[in-house]
C-alpha cells in the first residue's frame, strides 16, 4: 500500500510540473506584453528564455544524477524547493500575484526590450520555472532507485500528457474565465503544492539504494554515442525549434499577438513529440514525408495569396506544415535514441538544441536579416531533413548527415541575409518591434508612383512622389475618412488645436494641421519616427507640417501615463487612435484602464477617433462597450476609397459632448449605431481575449 501511495505521488508531480511548466508561459507573456507595445516579439523572447532555462534544469538533474551522492540530491533539490515556495510567498505580498509583477517595473523607454524582458523573467518566475524544467529527468531517475523493477515509461508519457493539458486548458478554460491576478495565485498555489510533493519524494529518496546489478548488465555496458550522433540530436532538435519559433512569428505578424496563436504551435510541437516518442507506431516515414510535401505546396500557395484567403485557411495550413515538419524532426529523433543508460545525456542534447534555434531566431536573426528570413531558413532545414529521409540508406552515417544539416544551414543564412539586401525594397530595417520596409508603388486607379512604408502586408502610410500631390493625404487618411473629418471638422481646427496620435506612420495626419496647432505624436519603432522625420528623404509630411511637432518616443499609453504622474494632462481637442490597422494590435491601449487615461488627458470638447481597419479582427464591439461604460457618444464612419489613394477604411468617434457628432460634415458620413448591440464582456487591463473578435 506504502508502495502505490509513493508512485501515485511521483505520478502526481511529474503531471503537475509539466502542466505548469506549459501553463506559465501564456500567463507571464500577458502580463509582459502591453509593456513592449504589444510586439509579437515578446513571446519569442520569452520562448527563448523557457528554453534556456529548460536546459540549465535538463543539465541541474544530469549533474545532481551523476555527480552528487544519493543523501545530498535530496537535500540540494529540497533547499531549492523550500528557496522557491519562500519566493513565492514573499513576492506574493508585494505583488498582485507571486508571478504578475507591478506596473512600477514597466521599464521607462523599452530600449533593450529583450534584456529587460530577461531581467524581468528572472525576477518573476526564474526559480519555481527551474525547479519545473529539472523535474521530469530528475523525478524519472529516483523512481527507478525507488522502484527499480518498474520502468518510467508511465511516468514520461504522463509528463507528456500534462504538458499538453497546460497548453491547451489556458485558451480554453483559463484565459476567458480568470483574470490575471486569479490566473498567477492559481498558478502559484499549484507550485506549492507541486513542492510539497517533490520534498516528500527526496525525503524517501534520501534513503534509498542504488539498485543491484547482475554481472551480465555489467558486461553489457555500451560505448557511450558518437560525437557525431549528439552533433544530429542536437541539429534535428535545433530544427524543429526554429521551425516553432519562425512559424508562430510568421502567424502572430499576419494574423495576431492573441496567447491561442502563440499556444498553438507550441502544442502542435508538443504532440509532434509525444507522437513520436510514444513508440514505433506512432512515426511512419513515407505518410509524413507525403503530409510534409502536401503542406509545403500549400504553404507557398498560402504565402503568395495571403490577402485574399480567410485567416482560419492560413493558420491551417501554418499548422498543418508546421506539424508535418516537426514530425519528421522527432521521429529522425527517436529512431536515433539510444539505450536507456545514456537518455539523460539525449534529452540534454535536445534541450540545447531547442536553446541553439531560440537563439538563433531571437538574437542571431534580427541582426543578419532585415525581414523574417528565419522562417525561409528553418523550411530550408526541414526540407533537408525529409531529403535525407528519402534514402533511408544514407541516412545511417550519422557524420555526413549532420554536415549536410549544417551546410544547408549556413547556405541559407547567407542567402537570406543577401537576398534581403538586394530584394528591391528602397528601404529596410528590422529591429524588436518588426520589420519597417519602403518601396516604390503606383497606387490603384493612379498613374502616379509613391513611397509606401509598410510592415509584412500592412501598409503604415503612403505618399505621392509628384512634388504637386505630395501634401495630399493617402490610405487612411482622406480627407472624408474618420480621422480626416474629426481633425478638420473641429470647432478647433485652425484655432490652436491640440492633437494627439497613437502610431506614427509617415506621419500623414500631419497634412490637415495649422499654423498655431500642436500636434504630439507617440510612436514605439524607433525606425518609422527616422523615417517619418526624413531619414531617406522618403516622406515630408512631418517636415512640411505648420503645426508645432512634438515627437514621443515609447508606448503611447505609458507615456500619457507619465506625463499625467508629473501632472501635464494634455487636454487635447483631438485624440486618434491609429495603431490597429496592423493584425499584431496593442491590446492594452483597448482596455478600461487605457481609456479612463485618454479621458484625463482630453479636453471636455474633445473627440477620440479611433481607426478600427483590420483584416481579421472586429474592433467594433470592443470600443462600443468602451464608450458605453464611459457614457461616451459614438458614430462609426466608413469610407470607400477612391481614385488618389485613399483607401477602404473604417473609423469610430467619440465624444463626451454629442454635439460634436452632429457637426454637418460628421453627421452627413456617420452612422450612430443606434441599434448596435454586443454581449462581449468589457476588456480591462486584467481581462481581454482577442479570439473573441477573430472576423
């Protein structure tokens, strides 16, 4: 009886690390992300740090195994549990919740985001995540002193099992249900519970024996794996990271920041694994090569018809190639396992190969490239690694295949980082926040050319190269838009006006200002303020503006948030929200909190206009409830385009005075919303959920 109580507790701390192993990443990435501008580089970044974080754990337990004696494991891995519950506990009386840090450790500029989100991860969830990541080895290695007659195969597929769970229990029953603050006491809860197991299991550990062995599993010791062999571990592992890693950037840059796109892929990865590692049946070689090249075909269909295909056929096919790949990865993997007396050395050579393609898409690739070519680089190596698998005969020479991986590699990366400078783009420069490119277009039903900024294929703002047509606001910004018709129809307009904007483009609201008027821009990129201020000569906008230019460099909101602390409301006429167009929107400038901000900082005639464009997502009941809960008057106005480049677009407006709304010009190219009705639940700052609003 003793016995089954003992492997029901390994049993319940292997599920409950792994589950919250998989369950703090979404968490902490939410909490982080409105501070970085809501960029999807945030959860690379934080995927980095997990990852070399589960590899300093994998490499904790392969030393604590290996190298320190039975009675000090306990003792060493039980210190460490207690320093971390102690954590816990202390950060949780500071804090929210021990693992949602406070808006004073938002950093004042986010100029090192990457170092500052790793300063930030290590402050918050570093020490319990450790504890976490060396469980599942380390758990594995007493059972089978405790009970060594028994295998841990159990105990690795339960590990699977609970990861998987975590990943998918937090789009779907954790994030619409909880707020953060109840998510991370959750979590923190189960952590201490998760310890109090562990600390039990190393009490009995401590006085176990090593078990006996015959004289013929003596003789029958192997030679430990080739260099070469760990070199294609590490190679096939490092593959199937850079294809999560690229993948979920390339999904979360033309589609959204939302956690169930970042929880999807790392689940399909996941599954890739446990699929693979559950036994020879679960990796057939000719149906997932055949799945592979089925999905690759598609991939580049979906690539070059990105626009016009519905988000929901992208992100399958993303998934289905993403899947198929990995797949390939892991098998190639498990097929080359070893015996089960060198496993803690395999599985560290995969931890550190998913740390070498963290790396390299989070640190390495932004500096070679100026575009996300990491994900032409993994396709590369994934397609590689089915090449290989096509000549099962050679795939044997474990040397040659590990130099062909690496070659292609390095092909590649040169190719890319070529090819991005010599892609035709007039401008292009990738930094934290995303890729910034200018090109060369004639705009539809126009025979002029013009500069165009963009960014992926949201167009940030275009301007006429025809000194005649070069004051002529373009995309967004025609003059019968939203944002056109609340900047000239102000009884301010022309008066002294003072504007405020959230997200600069190329600055072409600019054009409607006067002399006399103020106009303060906020904007996080630090390459579209270059470019809009004239780097390039590209667009003169903000250089031929009559208005006083003010330039705000960081997040918008945290600015505003400053700016009112050292008590300077800025009590604008006219405040537009212009960070939405883009797929990858800021959430946290949608909230209740973001807007209870705006207010203080609006004059009592003033308006919000609001630009709500998107390919995938309906902002329409998020800023209704918004102006509801605010008393707010509200008009949504759609233009359509015409001939000088303005293009399609889609506008709410705002007012605490709804006189403002029936001024003739608004009025007559409103709609009031009169019978518009949404049950969506009010977005705070502790509640949003973007799936929600998915088109």
């Amino acid at each position: 009886m003793k016995d089954n109580i003992l492997r029901f507790i390994f049993a319940a701390s292997i599920f409950l690390s792994a589950f919250l192993l998989f369950q703090i990443q979404p968490i902490i990435a939410k909490v982080i992300l409105p501070w970085f501008g809501g960029s999807p580089a945030v959860w690379t970044t934080v995927m980095l740090f997990f990852q070399v974080l589960l590899t300093g754990g994998y490499a904790y337990a392969y030393w604590l195994v290996g190298r320190v004696r039975i009675p000090h494991q306990s003792l060493t891995h039980s210190l460490l549990a207690v320093a971390a519950v102690a954590l816990s506990l202390g950060l949780g009386m500071l804090w929210a919740s021990p693992v949602t840090p406070p808006a004073s450790m938002k950093p004042l500029e986010a100029s090192s985001p990457i170092s500052e989100i790793f300063i930030l991860l290590l402050i918050t969830v570093a020490l319990p995540y450790f504890i976490l990541a060396a469980n599942g080895p380390l758990m594995q290695a007493w059972f089978s002193r405790l009970f060594p007659e028994r295998s841990y195969a159990r105990l690795y597929a339960l590990s699977n099992t609970g990861s998987l769970l975590g990943l998918l229990t937090y789009p779907t029953l954790v994030e619409p249900y909880q707020s953060l603050k109840n998510q991370g006491w959750t979590w923190s809860i189960g952590f201490i519970v998760f310890s109090l197991l562990v600390i039990f299991i190393a009490i009995r550990n401590a006085g176990s024996k090593p078990p006996v062995q015959s004289a013929s599993e003596g003789e029958s010791d192997s030679s430990p794996p080739a260099t070469a062999t760990k070199a294609l571990w590490i190679a096939l592992s490092a593959t199937a990271s850079l294809l999560l890693l690229s993948t979920t950037n390339q999904i979360s840059q033309e589609v959204a920041v939302i956690p169930f796109l970042w929880i999807l892929p790392l689940t399909l990865y996941l599954l890739s694994f446990i699929l693979t590692f559950s036994g020879d049946a679960g990796y057939g070689r000719r149906r997932y090569l055949l799945l592979f090249a089925l999905s690759v075909g598609l991939l580049i269909y979906v690539l070059f018809q990105m626009k016009s295909l519905h988000v929901f056929v992208q992100i399958f096919t993303y998934c289905v190639y993403l899947f198929s790949a990995c797949m390939l990865c892991h098998g190639e993997l498990y097929r080359l396992r070893p015996e089960a007396r060198h496993l803690t050395a395999f599985y560290l050579m995969i931890s550190i190969g998913g740390a070498l393609g963290g790396i390299f898409a989070s640190l390495i690739a932004p500096l070679l490239f100026n575009g996300y070519w990491e994900f032409v680089v993994a396709l590369a190596l994934a397609l590689a690694v089915g090449l290989r698998v096509l000549q099962p005969s050679r795939t044997e020479n474990h040397a040659e295949w590990a130099r062909f991986m690496l070659t292609v590699f390095l092909l590649f990366t040169t190719a890319m980082s070529l090819f991005g400078r010599f892609s035709g783009a007039l401008f292009a420069e990738r930094n934290f926040f995303g890729v910034i490119r200018v090109g060369e277009v004639v705009p539809l039903s126009s025979k002029e050319p013009a500069y165009q900024m963009s960014h992926g294929t949201t167009v940030h703002g275009m301007q006429f190269i025809n000194p005649a047509l070069r004051d002529l606001p373009t995309t967004y910004y025609a003059r019968e838009g939203g944002g056109g018709l609340a900047l000239l129809n102000h009884p301010r307009h022309g008066n002294g006006m003072k504007v405020g904007l959230f997200g600069l483009g190329v600055g072409t609201l600019a054009a409607y200002a006067q002399a006399g008027d103020e106009y303060r821009l906020y904007e996080i990129n630090p390459s579209v303020i270059a470019l809009a201020e004239g780097k390039g000569d590209y667009f003169t906008y903000l250089k031929h503006c009559k208005a006083k230019i003010t330039t705000v460099f960081g997040d918008a909101r945290m600015s505003l948030e400053r700016e009112l602390a050292s008590g300077q409301p800025q009590n604008f006429e006219v405040l537009v929200l212009d960070t939405f167009s883009s797929d990858a929107i800021p959430v946290h400038l949608l909230t209740r909190e973001a807007f209870d901000l705006y207010l203080k900082h609006l004059a009592r005639t003033g308006m919000i206009a609001v630009h709500i464009s998107n390919l995938h997502l309906d902002l329409r009941p998020v800023v209704w409830q918004l102006a509801k809960f605010y008393g707010l008057s509200i008009a949504s106005v759609s233009y359509p385009g015409d001939a000088k480049g303005g293009y399609p677009t889609d506008w709410l407006l705002l007012a605490r005075d709804p006189a403002l709304l029936e001024i003739p010009a608004i009025r007559d190219h409103a709609d009031r919303m009169a019978g518009y009705r949404t049950t969506m639940p009010l977005w705070t700052d502790d509640y949003s959920n973007l799936f929600q609003i998915l088109k």
